[in-house]
C-alpha cells in the first residue's frame, strides 16, 4: 500500500525534502512507518522521528489524513492505504 509522508519544519530541513511517498505492508503501524523513515532517510532525522529507546519523539506532532494522533495512540495505530502522514516538529516562539 501506498503512504504519503510530509515533513514540516526541522524534520523537513533534516529529511533535506518536502515528502515521500512509500510502498509498505498492509497493517503497518505508525510507529513502524516512522521507525522506516528514520532508518531510510539522512542520519539527521532520526533524532528527531525517535528517542533513543526507537519510540516516537513524544514532542512530534503527528497528523493522519487531517487528524491529530494523541501520544498514547500513536506507535499502535494502523496506517491504512493511501494515508498522508504530516510529521510536525514543536515550535517555539512568542
């Protein structure tokens, strides 16, 4: 199946692009799609897709077709075909 990925941000100026279309098994979680992206892409994003222990960065935003995925339901969901994935890092400022 067939996820787009699209990264905000410092992911965005770590992944070194905009977004990435990705061909995965059915039933793949997020957590397993953002462990993917991390072990796929530039060594500089996967500090900020993962901790250290290879969980989702907890200050990540992560938007699934339009929808906010609350912290505790994020390494478990299911991905389904055809998703957009948005990957926001938290931002500061006044």
């Amino acid at each position: 199946m067939t996820v787009r990925v699209e990264y905000t941000g410092q992911v965005r100026a770590a992944a070194g692009r905009h977004a990435d279309e990705l061909e995965v098994d059915a039933g793949t979680s997020l957590g397993g799609l953002v462990a993917t992206l991390a072990a796929l892409g530039p060594p500089a994003l996967r500090p900020h897709l993962l901790t250290a222990d290879g969980r989702i960065q907890p200050t990540l935003v992560v938007v699934v077709d339009g929808r906010a995925v609350p912290g505790d339901a994020r390494e478990a969901l299911v991905i389904g075909d055809h998703a957009t994935v948005v990957l926001l890092p938290p931002v500061a400022g006044g």
